[in-house]
C-alpha cells in the first residue's frame, strides 16, 4: 500500500512579528490603549465574541462597548433582512445590504458621544468597531467560512444581528451564503488599509495575532507564487472511503464524501510565520490581489469572485449521488441574485469496476412522465427508476464528463470524482435521493418543481456521447510529453487541458488564474525559468493554484517521480 504524501496543512513561509497566546496579544492591546486611549476590535461574522469579551475585560481599568447593542432590534433586523431570506429551507437571494443598514442612529451617537467622554480606556468590541471609533487603531478578527460552518452545526454563533443559534443549520448556512458573509467581505474589504494588528481565533483558546507589516508579506508572497488553500474534509450521507487512505484522514470515521481544496471564498489560507501556523480566510488573498491572482481580464469579468472551484467526491464504498440538475444562468439570475451558474464536469480521479455516471435524459423521454414519477417518488409513493429515464454510462478512471448546468446528473457509486466547476456551491435541485436519508437522519431537501424548471430536455443521450462524453482533442505532443484538450462544453467559460509527461512541460498563464491537480506520479514540481519563485513541490491529488501574475512556469516529475510519467489536469478561464 502506497504511503500518503498529501499535504493537509500547506502554508506561506514568511519571517514577522507573531504574537501567540492571550497574555501576549492582551501586552500589545494594552500597549496600543496606553497610546490612543480608545482601540476598535472589529469581527468577522462567527467569531466567539463572549471569549474576546472576557479576555479583553482583563484589561486594565478598561471600558468595553459592543457593537451589537448599536445595531436595530432583532425584530427591525429580521424585517429588513426578510426578502434576502425568503421562506426556502435552503435558497435565499443575494443581498444589497451594507453594515450601516444595521446600526440604530441614535444609539450610535450616543456611543460615539459617551465614548469621546470618557475618561477610561475604551474598547470597542465587534462587527462595524470601527464604523463607530474610524480613527481609532485597529485590531481585525477574522474568521473562514469553513469554521462558521462547523460552529453552526454546533449551534454556537449568533448570524449578524440575529440570534440564530437555535435554527437549523442549512437556515444558518443561508443567512450567512446570501447576506452576512456578503456584507462582512464588502466591509472588510474596506477596512485592509486601516488594520494594525489581525487576530486569528479559530482554534478557541489559543489566539495568535500579526501585525500589518506581517500581514502583507504573506498577501504578497503568496499572490506572486504557485500555492495551495487549506483543504478541508466532511462526511456525507453517500460518502467512500478512498480519502481515508490517499489523504491520510481518520479512519474511525464512518467515511468522507467531500474534499473541498480550491474554494477560496470558504477555505483557509496558512502563513507559517517563524514556524508558527497562522490561518486567515483565502478569501482575503482573493480581495486584495484580484488582478494579480485572477488576472485582468478574469476580474474585469468575475470582479472578485474566484470562478474556477476543484473538489472531490468520493463514492468508493459508498453510494450514489443525488440525482440533481444545476439551473441554468438566466434562472439563477432572476431567482437567487447571482450572475453566473454552477456549470460543470465529473473528471474520473480513480474508478471501481463498474462505476457509472448518470448523465442526461435518455432519447425520446417522456418529460411529463418523468416529472411525474420524479413527484411521486418524493411523496414517497414509488420508488423513481432513473434507469428508465437517464443515461447510465460505464465510468473509468480518466474519463471526463461534462455538465453544464440544465443536465441531469449525477456520479454513481465506486468513483472518486475531481469535479471542476464554476464556483456557486449551493445552487443544486435534487430530484431524487434514492431512499436516502441526510446524516441528520432527515430527508434531504428535493427539488422537483425547480429543476424541471432548468432540465434541458435536449441533452439526450445522442447529445451526451456526441458532446458531454470524453471530448478529448489532442492539441500538442513533445518527445516525453502531449497535451489535450478534455473540455469543458462549449457553453461553459472554463477551459481544461490534460498533459501527460515525464520531462519539464512549459506552461503560460495567458492572464488567467489556472487551477491543477496533480491526477498521476507521487510528486511534481513547479518552477520559474527566471527564478521568479521558489520550486513548489505537489503531491498525488493536490489541488494548486498558479496566479495569473506568474506568467511562464513549468512543471517536470521530482522525487520518486522523476523519469517517470505523471499526469495534470489544468482548469483556466477561456476568452
């Protein structure tokens, strides 16, 4: 059995000023009060306020006013936020809210007036601190995504003005998908002129805090290299068992379903600053350095959305995915406020014998038969034989299968899926489960009446072989090296080439992020002709990122691997 080499925690080696453990950050808070008498600590949605409120009252002699008291009442907040919430368990629409829609004016006067008479230190504490003290220095903790949502699961933290704890999790989930998170990265993104120190909370008890300088080293050395984001893993109801052992993962647990390793706007971003790990949201690289990491003509297009994501799903020793359909761009316009769709394609990392993919509506479907038979196995008066509908096709290890959204889709057990998409990560209709319940031992939520609003009925199993299956076009070959052309479909922005190799292959960015996984060899390495960044090492089934900004590099097989053929998957935005 082959030993793991792949990397769960990669970072950004960088020498700083790190400050670790709540004595010190309190040494250097209580330094900056001594200086300006007042001190903004602003929060991301998330964060665990009550533990920065108890470890900031031992400050000495020291004020503290929360931000949460100057916002709306709940019940005015609820209100506003009502249209952007809708009444779905799982789909909202994309807000136009800021923060200042959330303070209560006069309380914020009143806080700004009590403040600037005070004769004690002052701290103030939470999201919008320094809306309300702007001149004041200025602490930031920052939180992902992907730690919210554990803290939601464990029913923990307050949504933005709502106590929310209580709610179901896909509600918690939503809140922050459509509104929070949305308005705290427009906020924050106004704020990383002004930041003295970040603070890093996400493992509860154990604070670590850089400062500015610090901060923006590891922003700059990571946009002008080859990096990786911090993967992360999660059960799932059809979950296999393959991670376990590639990705070196728990083996007690039951299975994982989901590796999510390039999704910036929700995984974290290491520094390692002098040997210490620090963790940030990867998002943050993405909002500073768009240009830089996107390219000019992705951000003109995306702004600061990275569009491209990788993720696994693994169905070896597990089951079938949701059969599922993905709405088109013109729906998903009108109905949630996003500007583009979840277009994308199933690359077959590893596959069992007799792993299949369901793909597309079979020639000559009945479409109201099928809809129907859909609505009655969700009352649960039959159970839906999708073989009578949908395309079931044989699925091998390196085969690619395209889904751009409106297809009926879904990979079947035995396969360990590299899905490459475009970035929306919620916008999915399930139509059928299988008799499935969700790991809360629920059903999980169907969505007949959406998706036969976006089936594209013309995606037949003519159109499916001749279109959506394996459309490999060689494009060019060397000696000891070829590239093709493996997709995506023609309505689908993002472009992915194959090389297979066991010399150096040269690659160009062309003004594109691109995103690779390393699909064959134990180790590859990538390196700058003019020296323009260090040799970054990959390993079987990483994800990486090469910024647009890097230009020309090339990638060769290294260690174990060198002489013998590796094989890479590249996804960029085509133009």
């Amino acid at each position: 059995m082959r030993k793991s080499n792949y990397d769960k925690f990669p970072a950004t080696q960088i020498e700083g000023k790190i400050f670790q453990g709540w004595d010190e950050v309190r040494t250097v808070l209580e330094g900056m009060l001594n200086r300006s008498r007042v001190l903004a600590v602003d929060c991301y949605t998330g964060v665990y306020e009550e533990e920065l409120l108890e470890e900031l009252s031992l400050l000495p002699l020291v004020q503290i006013v929360r931000v949460c008291n100057l916002y709306k009442d709940e019940v005015e907040i609820k209100r506003m936020t009502e249209r952007f919430m809708t009444d779905d368990v799982l789909f909202g629409y994309v807000t136009n809210l800021s923060l200042d829609d959330y303070f209560d004016a006069g309380k914020l006067a009143d806080a700004q007036e009590c403040i600037s008479r005070s004769d004690m230190p002052v701290v103030v504490l939470g999201t919008g601190a320094s809306k309300v003290v702007p001149d004041a220095p200025l602490v930031y903790v920052d939180m992902a995504r992907w730690e919210i949502q554990q803290r939601f699961r464990r029913h923990e933290v307050r949504a933005l003005g709502v106590d929310n704890r209580n709610e179901a999790v896909s509600l918690q989930y939503k809140r922050g998908y459509f509104n929070d998170w949305r308005i705290c990265d427009r906020y924050k993104d106004s704020l990383f002129g002004k930041v003295d120190f970040w603070l890093d909370t996400h493992i509860a008890g154990q604070p670590k805090m850089i400062d500015r300088a610090t901060f923006f080293k590891g922003i700059e050395k990571t946009a002008a290299k080859p990096f990786r984001v911090v993967p992360f893993f999660d059960p799932a109801p059809w979950g296999g068992q393959w991670m376990k052992d590639v990705c070196d993962l728990d083996r007690s647990q039951s299975n994982y379903g989901w590796c999510f390793d390039c999704v910036p706007e929700e995984n974290s971003l290491y520094f390692e600053v002098n040997g210490v790990r620090f963790e940030l949201p990867s998002v943050d690289l993405i909002l500073l350095k768009s240009k830089e990491v996107l390219g000019e003509p992705v951000e003109a297009r995306f702004g600061k959305d990275f569009p491209i994501r990788f993720d696994f799903l693994d169905t070896i020793g597990g089951g079938n995915l949701s059969l599922q359909v993905h709405p088109t761009t013109q729906f998903i316009r009108e109905n949630f406020g996003m500007y583009y769709t979840q277009d994308e394609s199933y690359y077959l990392l590893d596959a069992e014998e007799g792993a299949v993919v369901y793909l597309g509506v079979k020639n000559g479907v009945d479409r109201e038969a099928m809809i129907e038979d859909l609505r009655r196995a969700q009352r649960g008066e039959i159970v839906f034989d999708a073989e009578k509908y949908v395309n079931k096709i044989p699925a091998k290890k390196h085969d690619h299968f395209l889904i751009p959204g409106g297809t009926v889709h879904c990979s079947g057990a035995g396969s360990m899926v590299l899905e490459i998409s475009s970035t929306p990560n919620l916008f999915t209709f399930k139509l059928w489960d299988w008799q499935r319940l969700g790991l809360d031992g629920k059903p999980r939520p169907i969505n007949v009446e959406r998706g036969k609003c976006v089936i594209n009925w013309n995606r037949n199993t003519d159109y499916v072989y001749e279109k959506l299956r394996n459309c490999v076009t060689p494009i060019a070959e060397g000696e000891g090296w070829t590239e093709e052309r493996t997709g995506l479909h023609a309505n689908e922005f993002i472009e992915t080439r194959r090389h297979r190799f066991s010399v150096p292959v040269s690659h160009q960015t062309n003004n594109s992020v691109n995103v690779f996984n390393l699909l064959e060899g134990e180790e590859a390495i990538v390196e700058s002709p003019t020296l323009a960044f260090k040799p970054f090492v990959v390993h079987y089934a990483e994800t990486f990122i090469i910024p647009a900004c890097v230009g020309e590099y090339t990638i060769r097989p290294y260690g174990k691997s060198e002489g013998k053929e590796c094989v890479t998957v590249k996804a960029y935005v085509r133009f």
